[in-house]
C-alpha cells in the first residue's frame, strides 16, 4: 500500500492546488518501511493527481481539496482524506491506527481574482489532538 500526503515542512499541506510536495509512504503489514518526498516539478491541479498515479498512490491525506480535484482523485481509484492537520507522520501513523482525523467534507473554493475561501479550517482542535505536530 502507498499513502500520500501533501508536504510542507513536515506538515499537511492545506491547499491541494498548490502543492508543491508530497510525502509518499510505502506500507507493508500495517507498517511504514520507507517514505520520500516527491516534487511536483511545476505541475498544478490535474498534474499533481499524475503524481499520484505514477507513484502508484492508494491513499491521499491532504488538507484543503477543490471539488474538481476531488473528483478527479476518486475517479482514479485512489481513496482520500481531506481536512487533516498536523504532522504528515502523525497523520499517517493515526490512519493506520485507524484513529486519522479529518473531514470528509473539506472543499476549497477559489473565486475570480484570486479569492480564497475553504472549510478547511474548521475543526482544528480535534485534527491537532489526533494528529500532534
């Protein structure tokens, strides 16, 4: 199994778009044995779901997530969580727990003009406690 998560100095990177990073574990018997860091080498959007595709992603932690790109994912069979925080490490250790906090219904909305607004923020208590940094 590979799991993913959007880097940003060693933690959840919250807007997808703008990824630069990606943290990928490598997951046998429950356990991680390696991770890297992959760069995104000037993609955005569509090219950043070709990342995970060609690192053969099954599962994608990430903060903050358009419903485009959302939808993009999942229609490529990879699972994704949206709405962590914290440390990607912690984040990955929690999901293999079984015990991750995140928010299925995080979306990002990007207005002309460059105007940002998500609700990517909105349960931050509950992702640090599950995820300390």
């Amino acid at each position: 199994m590979r799991i993913a998560v959007g880097y940003d100095e060693g933690e959840v990177f919250q807007h997808f778009g703008r990824t630069e990073y990606f943290k990928i574990y490598e997951v046998e018997g429950g356990k991680v044995v390696s991770s890297r860091i992959v760069g995104n080498g000037g993609l955005a959007h569509g090219g950043l779901v070709q990342i995970l595709l060609d690192n053969d992603v099954d599962t994608f932690i990430c903060g903050g997530i358009g419903a485009g790109a959302r939808q993009m994912i999942q229609s490529r069979g990879i699972d994704i969580l949206p709405g962590a925080r914290g440390s990607c490490d912690a984040c990955v250790d929690a999901f293999l727990k079984g015990s991750l906090q995140y928010d299925p219904d995080t979306e990002c909305h990007h207005h002309d003009g460059g105007e940002h607004d998500c609700n990517c923020h909105r349960f931050v208590e509950a992702f640090l406690d599950a995820c300390p940094g």
